[in-house]
C-alpha cells in the first residue's frame, strides 16, 4: 500500500481518500483534517479514455476512466479536476477538458471490447472518440444505431445498462492482444488488475482497481484447486485462471493481454524480481 498522503485519516487508503492536507470532502469533516471543506460536483467523462494521475505532473497513470463514467469533482484548477470516481472509490486528477456535467443517468453500455462514437449514423465518417468496453451512452436505438446528443454508436456493440454478461471471465477472454498499459483499463491499453476490474464490471460486480485490493476480495483457495474464474497473485500483480491450467493476464513480459501455461508464468516470474505466487483467490460469481 502506498504511504499515507498527509491529510489522510491513520488507517485510510489514500488511493480511496478524498483529502489533501488544503481540501477534503464535506463527508470527511471531523474524520480526516484539512483547510478547507467541500461537497462534490457530479461530472462524466466525455472523452473515450480519461487518464487519471495521483498528483499533478505524474508521468504514470494511477488508473483510467472510459467515456461515460461518473467523476465527483471537489476541485477544478490548473486544467486538472480532483475528485474521486464513484464506482471504485479512486481519488486522482483528471483532465478537465475530459468531463462535463452529468446529465441524468445512463441508458446503455459499451459490450463490445472497442467501438466507436460516430457523428451520425454513417460509419464511413470519421470517428468521434474511441468507446471501450463498460463506456456508457444516453440514447435510443434507432435501427442499426443508437442515437445520443453527442453522435451515434453502433447498436450491436451496446445493450441496456442494467444488463450483464453471464461469465465475467468470457468477458476478460475479449481482451486477449490488447496492449499492456500501466494504468490501463480498455482495450486501448490495460494493466492486469485492470483487466480483472474490467471484466468483472461486465458481469455486474463490484471490483477494487488494484491488485492489492483485489487479493482481500473472495475467499482463499489451495493452487491444487484452481479452476476457471480463480486469480492468482504476486507481489503487484493479478492473473485470472481459464481453467485449472491457463492463466490469462496483461503483463509486461508480453506486453500485452495474454494466455500461458500457468506453470510456466510461475517459473517465470519467480525467476524475476516478483517471486513466487502470494496467493489464490475465489471471487463469488
């Protein structure tokens, strides 16, 4: 876990804390101490892939937000929007020219790994924007094509947005040769507890975005017993089991989303820096 940012609360996660030693959350006043207090500003992304960054200047990614996500803005200075987003709790930067107001909720989602938002209902224009897999668009089907007030997206590749997938694993399966980005969560580029957060939000469930997070969540399971769905974790990394064999994930060995004999990603990896396996979950679902 990362060190605790000042203005922190002792015993809180950062990553998952709206509070810098000048700013903090209304909801935190008494809990966490800081200069100055603030309710949120409910804002969406606007663009297909948002970076969100720790700090101001960051080089790296902390995480992404895709084209439609709520961010709860307390801050907006310097081009840069602090806030945390709603569905996994992560507080960073984003770019303000990347969000805009919310305006009511959303009435589809993005199923395919990528498509695309199109100025009209005309797909030998030019795109818009990229829309990745869990992006989530207001319109309505009109044809081959739903129609928002921002452009059209092909009906094919979205479906209601209270609908799920049936196997979050099929769903982590589409992303197999995506590019490995550190940070990334869409077919764009994607990291491995990405790539687990991902999936899982196909299906409907509720996932934290880093690996150390994700190894709280399930319950503990012996490697003799891996089946499909399982993950397996090393020091800062996360890999989904296809069967009792395979492991799927997105490392920087092959620099992409990928599938291996798990045995041989073991060998591997304990030849590197990261060691032996830190453990084997199982998610509910």
């Amino acid at each position: 876990m990362a060190a605790l940012r000042a203005g922190a609360a002792p015993g809180t996660d950062p990553r998952l804390t709206p509070a810098r030693p000048d700013l903090a959350a209304e909801r935190l006043r008494g809990e966490v101490e800081a200069a100055r207090y603030a309710s949120p500003v409910r804002m969406r992304v606007a663009l297909g892939v948002a970076p969100l960054r720790a700090r101001p200047g960051a080089k790296g990614l902390a995480s992404e937000l895709v084209y439609g996500a709520e961010f709860e803005v307390y801050e907006s200075a310097g081009g840069l929007a602090w806030g945390q987003a709603p569905r996994d709790g992560y507080v960073g930067y984003v770019p303000a020219e990347a969000l805009e107001a919310a305006n009511g909720p959303a009435t589809h989602r993005v199923t395919a790994p990528l498509s695309h938002l199109y100025p009209g209902p005309d797909l030998k224009t030019a795109p818009l924007t990229p829309l990745p897999m869990n992006a989530l668009l207001s319109g309505t089907v009109e044809g081959a094509w739903l129609v928002t007030r921002h452009g059209c997206a092909p009906a094919q590749h979205v479906a209601e947005a209270a609908s799920t997938v049936p196997d979050w694993v099929d769903a982590a399966e589409r992303f197999v040769g995506a590019p490995y980005l550190w940070g990334g969560g869409s077919a764009l580029g994607i990291d491995c507890s990405g790539l687990v957060q991902a999936a899982r939000w196909a299906a409907g469930f509720a996932c934290p975005r880093d690996s150390d997070m994700q190894s709280a969540c399930g319950t503990e399971v012996a490697q003799a017993g891996l089946r499909r769905g399982d993950l397996v974790f090393w020091k800062g990394h996360v890999g989904v089991m296809l069967d009792g064999a395979r492991l799927l994930h997105a490392n920087a060995h092959h620099m992409a989303c990928a599938i291996e004999p798990l045995a041989g990603a073991i060998d591997r990896i304990a030849a590197g820096e990261y060691g032996p396996p830190t453990g084997f979950r199982r998610l509910d679902g």
